[in-house]
C-alpha cells in the first residue's frame, strides 16, 4: 500500500495530488476578456509514489504537466504527467526508485547512471516543441495539444551538455532562444554549456565556460549585446552527498559573482564581477545601455532557502532571507570588476515576471509574487503555509515608481503570475495577469485573471478548478497565433 510521509513536504498544500484530468468549460466567475486566445501552461512537482527516503524536498516531485486554453469566453483544462526515464523505470517497478533530490547515491542500484530529471520546473514553447524542463538534466519534449510525452529532447543530437536551464530567454526581437546548462559535463562540476537556438527550433552555436566555483545557477539574464550569469554561493559537493546532507547549502563565505558573456558566444571575452554574498534566484528581466549591462532579480542579503541550510550549521535568518527587487549593474568595459546594486522596490517576493516582448530590452513593468505581513493569514492548517506565505500580487511601473498591488485575501496564497499581451502589437503592459490562486482553507484551486494595468481593482474573471493543484514553480502564455505558426497551421 502506498502512504507518503507524515511530513510537511507531504501535507497540506504540499500533498500529492497525483491527478490526470481533462475538464471542458471550467466555471468561470466575472467575465473572461474576449483578447484571451490561447494556453497558459504551468507545470508542478507531483510525486508519482512515496519517496525512496521518509522525506523529500518538496519540489522533487515528478513533472505535472497543464495546460489551461483560453478561447471565445471559456477555458478548457487538461494536465498530464511526463513521462520522463525516471517516471517510465518507477511506473514499470511500481515504486520510487530514484532518492533525495540530486543524491544518486541513494538511488536504487537498478537505476545507476539513469536520468534523474523529473521535468517538474518550467514549460517553455520554442519551435513547435513544448519543452517541459528541469536544470539537472535535458529538456522533455512534449505534444502542446495532448500533452503525450514524446521524449528527452536533444535538438536534433546538437546539445552537447548534460543539463539544460528551467529558464531559457527568447528575445521577442529575433526569436532566438538563448540557454545554458551548468553541472554540463557532470554533477559538481563547475562547467557551463552556453546555447543560441534559432527561432525554428534549431540549435546553432555552443559556447563552454568554467564558473567560479560549483553552485546552483537556476536563472540568466539576457540583453541584447551580452548574456549574464549569476553565481550564488548555494554550493554543493560529493562529500555533502556522502554525507546525506541536502545537495545544496549557503556559504556566506564565498562571494557572488556576475559573469559577462557576449551573445557572439566568445568565451574568451567573459569577464567576472565580484560582490559580497548574496542570494538572487530567478531573473525579472535583463538589459545594457553600450557596454553598461542591468539586471533586475529578487536579491537578499543571507539564505533564501531554509531547505538549502548554512554550511556552517547557523539557523536560518528570515529578516536576511527578505529578498527585494534590486538593479545589479556592471561596466564591461571598466578595470573595475565591482557590482552596484540599486532597490527598486521595498516589496519582499519571489517569482517576479514582465511583458515577456520585452525580454532583454528596457522595459517599464514587472510583476511580483509578495507577502504582506499586514494582513491576516487566515489558515486553518499551519502546514499549508510554510516558508514565505505569498499573498499578494504586485505590479511595479519602473519609469513612475510606482507600485499596485492585489491581495489575494484569507486563506489564500498565490502562484507565480504570467503576462499575456492584450495583442501582439499592444504597447508594453497592455495585457492580463493570470495567476494560480491556492484556496488553502478549501484545498482546492482557481485561476484569477487581472487587468495587468490595474491588478488593484482585482480580477475580471476566476476560473475555478474543481481539484487542488500541487504548488508549480512556472508557466508561459502562448498566444494561439503563435502555436498555429510555430506548427505550420497559420
């Protein structure tokens, strides 16, 4: 008999869901824009069985893949597992064969040396390819319409690296994608695949670079001269592996780094900045002025993530762990290799997002996931609620410095948000937030669709969704136009 742990990860919010479902013409409260045309994909960790171990990382779970579309006033939903090698080897043994997250030493010896990924972090429309994605291991590829798997993802055999990034740039200018994978040449190792894709699909240029020091480089930032790397001492090592310690924990020791790479794809030309340690995960959005190059992240002075602990065994600190929205700058073409750092905003938040047309480019709006410790929680269960309690929804306008923002009300905690463009040449910001809402009291879930101009006056239309769905960690809009092109259906 299957039985998960009687463990946070496991309870709550965090319960598997473990749900495949198709269900056509979701209620919907309030009135869905007509400009609405297309899919909102998201993906979430939803573990298949109960882990190898008592606990696990909530977030390695297997990937959950969903799709919501959006067409003449109704929204229909669909979600589907992917069928990764992991997901195939456990499904045929009926039971978890892989360990702790990133641990193939506690892996069943049955699966040595197999691809662990789970393809559980973002899903990414390029090319006529639905690429579901996980930063340890290849991409996944998967049919947008059915959400069948169709397999591991290699670009016609180009990718050269083991690993392939959760967060590949597409600049709306080109239709290039730009991506990474660190760890490329193995775990622990401190080499960086750098990729151009073309607008097709195609993958057209490899670069390699050595980063400083082995550690986790989730997110990129890409301008249009320059692509940007992040290194934050989230460090990992076999011996922590040996010694059954989490993959990753935080070295305050060690200092960030930003590395500088031409989108010629010149490894030579790299240049590394330096700073003090700081946490910064995920990327609002990237852009350079000549050789003056931006890049705007959710930055905090200590560790972020409670489940990565401090290597030197120190409690976690939630006031360092605050993250704000902060302009990290550098000169390439100055001697000095120092990093300035500018607060753009006061807001404490995470998965931050933009007007995705204005991907390494100046832009105006940007978008937040924040908690408001003014306002009630209202949760019945605590264990529904920990970590950092996102309850509200902001809406930064850079070039007037002002902030909007929508709380989400008791008992209710929000997903990362998406933009969708009102159309394809609407002026920057003229759109629609869509955001997974988490009705914790109900455990259930409902989709919110807000004026991305004025979230303040609260959503147009909630689509509920008559399950729960397991926290995602990120989705992207694609307009219908876009998916009839890309498959040759225009």
């Amino acid at each position: 008999m299957s039985q998960f742990p009687a463990k946070p990860n496991f309870q709550g919010l965090f319960a598997p869901s473990r749900v495949e479902a198709d269900i056509k013409d979701l209620e919907v409260e309030g009135v869905l824009p007509a400009e609405l045309d297309g899919v909102f994909f998201r993906v979430a960790p939803d573990p298949r069985f109960p882990p190898v171990l008592q606990d696990d990382i909530w977030f390695n779970g297997d990937g959950m893949a969903a799709r919501f579309e959006f067409r003449g006033g109704r929204v229909d939903f669909r979600q589907r597992w992917v069928h990764t090698e992991k997901f195939n080897l456990e499904n045929a043994a009926g039971q978890a064969l892989f360990g702790a997250y990133r641990n193939p030493l506690t892996d069943h010896p049955s699966v040595r040396g197999r691809v662990r990924g789970t393809a559980n972090t973002n899903i990414v429309y390029h090319g006529g390819q639905l690429l579901a994605l996980k930063e340890d291991s290849p991409p996944v590829a998967m049919d947008p319409e059915t959400l069948q798997t169709r397999g591991g993802w290699s670009f016609e055999s180009a990718l050269e690296g083991q690993t392939f990034t959760a967060h590949p740039k597409i600049d709306a200018g080109t239709g290039e994608m730009v991506a990474f994978g660190y760890a490329a040449r193995g775990m622990m190792t401190r080499d960086i695949a750098v990729y151009r894709i073309d607008k097709h699909g195609a993958l057209t240029a490899t670069t390699w670079i050595e980063a400083p020091y082995y550690g986790m480089v989730h997110d990129f930032g890409l301008t249009e001269d320059y692509i940007v790397f992040p290194i934050v001492p989230i460090i990992g090592s076999w011996d922590r592996l040996e010694w059954r310690l989490p993959h990753f924990g935080w070295d305050g020791a060690r200092p960030m780094y930003i590395g500088v790479l031409p989108r010629t794809m010149e490894a030579g030309a790299l240049r590394w900045f330096q700073a003090p340690a700081r946490f910064a995960t995920h990327v609002m959005n990237a852009f350079n002025s000549g050789t003056r190059v931006y890049l705007d992240m959710p930055v905090a002075t200590g560790n972020m993530f409670p489940f990565f602990p401090d290597v030197t065994g120190a409690p976690f600190d939630p006031v360092r762990a605050a993250a704000r929205v902060t302009r990290l700058s550098v000169d390439v073409s100055a001697p000095e290799r120092g990093i300035a750092c500018e607060v753009l905003n006061e807001a404490v938040g995470e998965f931050p997002r933009i007007d995705d047309r204005y991907t390494a480019q100046p832009y105006r709006h940007g978008y937040l996931c924040a908690q408001d410790t003014s306002r009630p929680m209202g949760v019945n269960d605590p264990r529904s609620a920990t970590g950092l309690m996102m309850n509200t929804l902001i809406h930064m306008d850079h070039s007037q410095g002002r902030t909007r923002s929508w709380w989400c009300g008791p008992g209710v905690s929000c997903q990362e948000p998406v933009f969708a463009p009102k159309a394809a040449g609407a002026r920057e910001g003229a759109g629609y937030l869509l955001a997974i809402l988490n009705l914790l009291n109900e455990h259930r879930s409902a989709l919110v669709v807000l004026d991305a101009e004025h979230i303040d006056q609260g959503p147009l239309a909630t689509v509920q969704i008559p399950l729960r769905l397991r926290p995602g960690l990120h989705g992207n809009w694609v307009p219908r136009w876009q998916l009839r092109a890309q498959q040759g259906l225009a």
